[in-house]
C-alpha cells in the first residue's frame, strides 16, 4: 500500500481526489468512496485536493480555502478514511506547514524548475510528486529531481538506470505537453524515458492531460473528459507506474477543472480495468 515512506515501484498505486478542497461533506464523500475502492489497487490510493488553485485563468476565479482551513480539512479526511494524502504547494515558505500535516507533497507543472519550491519541498523530508511542464521533454525532469533529492535531510539521489527499489520518496507525472495553442497531446514514449532519465516511477494524470487551457466557457479551461479512459489504459499499457485521476460527484457543477474531471460513479470500472491491463503487462 502507498504510505507516508513513498511510491510503491513494483505495484500500481492510484492519486485520486476532487481538485480543490469544498465542504467537509463532499471531501469525505469522495475520500471515504476512494478508501472503499483502495483494496482494488495494488499499491493502494492516496487522497488529494488543493488547498489553494494559485494559477487560476481568471482573477476572479474561486481559489480554495487556503492553506490553514486546507490543511485542516486534509487532516480531518486522513482522520476519518486513514488514507494518505497528498496536497500541491506553490511558495518555499508553504512546504514547511504543509509537511508537518500531509504525506505527499506536489509541485505544480507550471513550478517544476522553481529551484527554491523544488529545495524546500525536499528538506521536508516527505515524499514528493513533481508534474512534468507542458512545454518540458521526459530528460528534462532529471534537473527537477536532483534538485528535491539533493535537499534531503539525508540526501540521497535516485539511480538513472531505473528503479530498482520496492518503494521510491521521489515520483514524476507526465500531463500532457502543448499541442498548439489550447490543447494538450500525450506521448507515450515519455513513461520509459523520463523513468530512465529520472529513476523515478512515472504517474500518468489522466484528467489533466484532456485539458483544453482557456477553452472552456469565459476563457477557463475546457476538457475533452471522454477520452479520460482510453488515455488512461493506454499509459498503463505503455509503462506508468501510477495514476493520478481528478474525480468528483458532479464535476459540471465543481468550483474547478469541471471539464477534465472524472465522474465519481464511473472511476470503479476504471480502476477494474486499468488494474487488468496493469497485472497483463506484467
């Protein structure tokens, strides 16, 4: 099962959550569904939200709680589900509290070459999941990597030669890389390569690579979410390690990322058949 210690390299794990935290209703609904779904996934499941949408389209676009409120209701999921959980930051100065409280940290796509946001995080010690920048190729997050290792208490650097132990505290995701202006394309080439590149296990985010930036109604983001499961299956069949799937009750109605978002009723059957296609490629 995925834990505090890492990302299991030899099981697949699944990241799952809503996209920004809302009431304590519907992020125990959606976390206490996921804890009943985590003894499907081989390497369990890990809880995530976002305390804080920073790099939201529009000014006046809803952020989140915040990092206090945030982190008191990611305390409160992990309190009543027991499943790990996993939060992005996006300043130095927020890895520190958000460290003492979560299990995983994550650096946004747009921050993986923040070298401060990159250091901080990896002096907390915690494992931490770097999302690949659109505009980045595979190699490129070899820099990103390095950079959170060599800041360990106790700093250790990941082999370039593939993973080799059973858990690792250092992940990379591919999302997609721009395909024009407004869409996103996925190269399935980039599991093995950032992998090699990296020695890090690869996660596929299988919602925000459907995204359409500045697409969607009033210049937010759009999503193409049918594509969500052939994406999905594909990455697994092509070598991700893990998944990071967005999910909610009712994603037209959610504060953000609607577009892109899994339903929640629909993510058993995912997981049945990404787990299949996983154990087939073994």
């Amino acid at each position: 099962m995925t834990t505090a210690a890492g990302f299991p390299t030899d099981r697949l794990f699944l990241i799952a959550g809503p996209c920004v935290l809302e009431d304590e209703a519907l992020n125990l609904r959606v976390a206490e569904h996921l804890a009943t779904l985590a003894p499907l996934v081989p390497g369990g499941i890990i809880f995530k939200a976002s305390f804080d949408k920073a790099n939201r389209s529009n000014p006046g676009a809803a952020r989140g709680p915040g990092i206090e409120e945030g982190l008191a209701k990611l305390a409160r999921v992990r309190e009543v589900t027991g499943l790990p959980i996993l939060t992005d930051v996006h300043l130095p100065e927020q890895c520190a509290a958000v460290g003492a409280v979560v299990d995983v940290l994550q650096i946004p796509a747009f921050l993986c070459r923040q070298t401060d946001l990159l250091v901080a995080a990896g002096a907390t010690g915690r494992p931490v999941n770097i999302k690949k920048g659109q505009w980045m190729h595979p190699e490129g997050m070899k820099g990103a990597v390095r950079k959170v290792a060599g800041a360990r208490p106790a700093a250790s650097e990941p082999t370039a030669s593939g993973v080799a132990s059973p858990m690792s505290d250092i992940a990379t995701t591919e999302r997609g890389s721009f395909f024009g202006y407004g869409d996103l394309v996925v190269d399935m080439r980039s599991f093995s390569r950032m992998r090699a590149a990296t020695g890090t296990p690869v996660i596929f985010d299988g919602t925000h690579s459907v995204q359409q930036p500045g697409k969607g109604e009033g210049g937010a983001s759009g999503g193409l979410r049918e594509f969500i499961p052939a994406l999905t299956l594909a990455a697994i069949a092509a070598g991700a390690d893990g998944l990071f799937l967005e999910t909610h009750p009712d994603p037209d109605h959610a504060p953000s990322d609607g577009p892109n978002m899994l339903p929640l009723g629909t993510l058993e059957a995912l997981i049945r058949r990404a787990v299949a296609v996983w154990e087939a490629r073994r």
